[in-house]
C-alpha cells in the first residue's frame, strides 16, 4: 500500500527566485559572447585576416570548446575550496580578457588565441553548484529549468544579435560588447547573486572523479555523450559555411544576414513545441529524438542540391534548427532520465565536457573540409557525422519520464537504517531508484513526477530525517 504524501509550499523564496535568475543572465551573458560570432566570423576572417584557411576560421571558431571542456571540472573543484562567487569573478576576468585579445587580434593567430582565453572562462559548472547552493531540494529542478531555457534563448538570440550589432558596430565592436557583458556578469555576482557563505560540493552538479569509470561505462549514457558531441560538432562546421552561402546564393550581406535568422528561429521555436510535447508528455521520446537526428542528416544533404537562393536556404535552416532546438532541448532530459540517481552530477559533467569537445572538433573538421573540398565537403562532413549519429541512436531504449531529486541528512547511518530508507523509498509507486550516500550525508532518488508529488515527498523525508 502507497503511503500518503502531504502537500508541500509550491512557491521559491524571493532568495531563491533572486538566485536562479541571477544565475541565469550571467549564463546567458556568457552565451551571448560566445556565440555572437558564429553568423559573422567566416566572413569577417576572409576579409580581415588574408593568411586565414578555413581551417584556421574553423579552430578560432571551436577552440573555446577545447579549453572549456578542460577546465570547468578543475573549476569546480577549486570552488568548492576558495568560494564560488570569486572563482565565477575570476572566470568572468578571463572571459573580458579573451574578449578583448579578440577585438584587437591583427592576426587570425591572436584570434584563435583570444577565443582560447574566452573559453578558460570556464565556470558553467560554478555556476551550477552555485544554484545547488542556494536553491532547496524542492525547488531546484525547477531553477535549473529555468537556467536552461535561458541558455537556449541566448543562443536563439545570439545568432540574431550577432548580424545586428555587426552593421552598427562591426566585428570587433561584438567583442568589445562582449568583454561589456562580462562586466555586467560580475556585477550581477557582486551584486545580485546572493551570498554563499558555506559552498560544499554538490554531487548533483559536479562531476565526482570516482564515478568517472562508472559513467563512462554506462551505454546509455554514451549514447547521449556521442549525441552532443555531435551535434555541436554539426553546428560549428556548418557556420564555417553558412554565411559564404547566404552570401553567394541569398544574396545577403554579412549585415543584414540577421533579416534570414531571425524569422528562421523566432519559428523554429514555435514549430518545435508540438515535437517537445509529444516526446515529454506523449511518451513518444525515442520516436522524436530519432526522427530529429535523421532530419539533421537530410538537411546536410539538402544543403549540398538545394542551396541556391533565399528561400530554399530560409526553408532548409527552419527545418534545421527546428530538429536543432528538439534536440538540444530533450538531450539534458534524457541526461537526467538516464544516470544514476547519486551520479547525476559526473554524468552531466561528461555530456558538457563532450558538448564542448564536438565543438572543437566540428571547427577543426569543418574547416579542413572546406579547404579541401569546398563547401559541399563540409555538408558531406556533417552528414556522415550524423548518419553516425542516427544509427546509434536507433538502439536506444524508450525512456522512462523521470527525474532525479536528493535530500541531505545530518546524523550518521547505520548499515541497517540505510538499507530501511531505501525500501521505504522504493515502497512509494513514482519511485524507481534510491541510493544512500553516507560520504555526503544525502539520499538520492529517481522518481515520476506524474505518479508522485516530487516537492511533498522531498518535504516528507527532510521532517523525517530531521526527526
């Protein structure tokens, strides 16, 4: 018989609504400088930097992705020792210097060394545990959600802004604004972000080295971690090209490329709702996902025959970014859907670092294609990265629609107890996994929040594990 689960508070305090949108425009900050460039720098380096190769516009391009997969663990762990606020400052310093060595690199060398500072501003995952921090258990799925669907607008928003602020400002000026936004960052730290007063690590969000092999075992997970690998290597090669062909065959200058991508995401996002709704909430996840990334394939293809004028190129980037969005959107579920309930935290952190990696990668290869074999050798690239892809993502399971949530506890348990809180856990139908971690002091669950009351159930066991 299901023990009854009592109602629980449904709102954030105004401290944790503060924390979790602070949170998010200094991610989005981050974003925003990072990506601005991708619609604009093919052809700001061609004419620009006259010793540039496509492979050169391809590694300044991805190269952040390399020295961000390297250090936001080490980042992470220096956090949880000398505070998170002034490890975020001092991400967000070198963040403002990348930006700067970029805005006044003479050379497509001292560019693609300033994108490699950029990216040594690694504190995404600070910035995660930061939320760990300062959101209670029962609310923090929601703040990370939320932090989330900040990072997916910025990128949205990017690929307008970028087109934008290059016909007012040029592309220099983007790196300037850039280093501007990194200051507004630290401002919001400083300023807004509440105080942090006793950082601890936090498995939910940082990845534990201990459990490095576990995860990197896990084929599920590896299927994920291949996925945005990737995906991101997909989409940093295809900007190498994109905007010589909404040049050549649009007919567009490199300012007003913004007239084609805006229109282009603002419905993309519109159209990838009803996919999002019927994976999540229709139970259809393996379905969509896979018809995404086959879609993704189709389009590199398209982008070989059907190229040649505004219209097609508005039609084949609509179709794009729309299974673009679905995928970027349900890979971070499916991260959570998948791991272990007490390993949540490692398991995120190699899906990030792999993200990161495909965009170093996608620059490198996307570049060398290019130079190489044209343009349409960067599609032939990307279609057989995907087509990789596609085939392995057919072997996948249908998931189940949960999620991971944990509660701390102060007292020591005995063997006995422990194993007490498991069954008990496991007793409740919606609970489909719980692990006792003695090491940090919290158990860990995986539970449907359509069969369960996530929030009152987490309320529950903090009154009795206070008790």
């Amino acid at each position: 018989m299901t023990q009854p689960v009592p109602e629980a508070p449904r709102q954030m305090s105004a401290l944790e609504k503060r924390a979790t949108l602070s949170i998010a425009g200094i991610f989005s900050t981050r974003m925003l400088g990072l990506f601005m460039i991708f619609p604009v720098f093919a052809l700001f380096a061609e004419d620009a930097f006259a010793e540039a190769t496509g492979l050169m516009i391809g590694i300044a391009m991805g190269i952040y992705g390399l020295t961000q997969a390297a250090l936001q663990i080490p980042y992470g762990m220096l956090s949880d020792r000398f505070g998170r606020k002034p490890l975020i400052v001092i991400g967000l310093l070198v963040f403002m210097l990348g930006s700067v060595i970029c805005a006044m690199a003479e050379t497509i060398e001292w560019m693609i060394v300033g994108r490699a500072v950029q990216g040594m501003g690694a504190v995404a995952a600070v910035l995660m545990a930061s939320v760990a921090d300062l959101v209670s258990e029962r609310f923090r799925l929601r703040a990370m959600s939320v932090v989330g669907i900040t990072i997916g607008l910025s990128f949205t928003l990017s690929l307008v802004a970028g087109p934008l602020l290059s016909e007012w400002f040029g592309v220099r000026g983007i790196f300037w604004i850039t280093a501007l936004l990194g200051l507004a960052a630290i401002a919001l730290v400083i300023y807004s972000v509440p105080p942090i007063t006793q950082p601890a690590y936090q498995r939910e969000t940082q990845a534990d080295p201990a459990q490095f092999r576990d995860v990197l075992k896990h084929p599920e997970l590896l299927r994920l971690d291949l996925g945005v690998f990737v995906l991101h290597a997909i989409l940093t090669a295809m900007f190498v090209v994109v905007p010589l062909l909404i040049r050549d065959e649009a007919g567009l200058g490199s300012m007003h490329h913004w007239e084609l991508y805006l229109p282009v995401m603002l419905l993309s996002f519109v159209l990838m709702v009803p996919f999002v709704i019927q994976a999540e909430s229709k139970g259809r996840m393996k379905s969509m996902f896979v018809g995404a990334v086959w879609t993704l394939v189709l389009m590199q293809l398209a982008f070989i025959f059907l190229a040649d004028g505004f219209w097609s190129l508005f039609v084949l980037l609509l179709v794009f970014f729309t299974a673009f969005n679905l995928l970027e959107a349900t890979l971070p579920s499916l991260v959570v859907k998948l791991s272990p309930a007490d390993k949540k935290g490692t398991a995120s952190g190699v899906y990030s670092s792999s993200q990161f990696l495909g965009a170093a990668i996608g620059g490198v290869l996307g570049g060398l294609s290019y130079d190489v074999y044209g343009i349409e050798g960067v599609f032939v690239f990307t279609a057989l990265a995907g087509s990789l892809w596609g085939v392995v993502a057919l072997t996948m399971a249908e998931p189940k629609p949960l999620s991971i949530a944990s509660v701390h506890f102060d007292q020591t348990l005995t063997e006995t107890e422990q194993a007490q809180l498991t069954q008990t856990l496991l007793s409740y139908e919606g609970v489909y996994e719980a692990v006792v971690s003695q090491d940090d002091q919290r158990v860990y669950f995986k539970i449907d929040r359509k069969q369960i009351d996530e929030v009152g159930l987490i309320d529950y066991l903090e009154k009795g594990l206070r008790a």
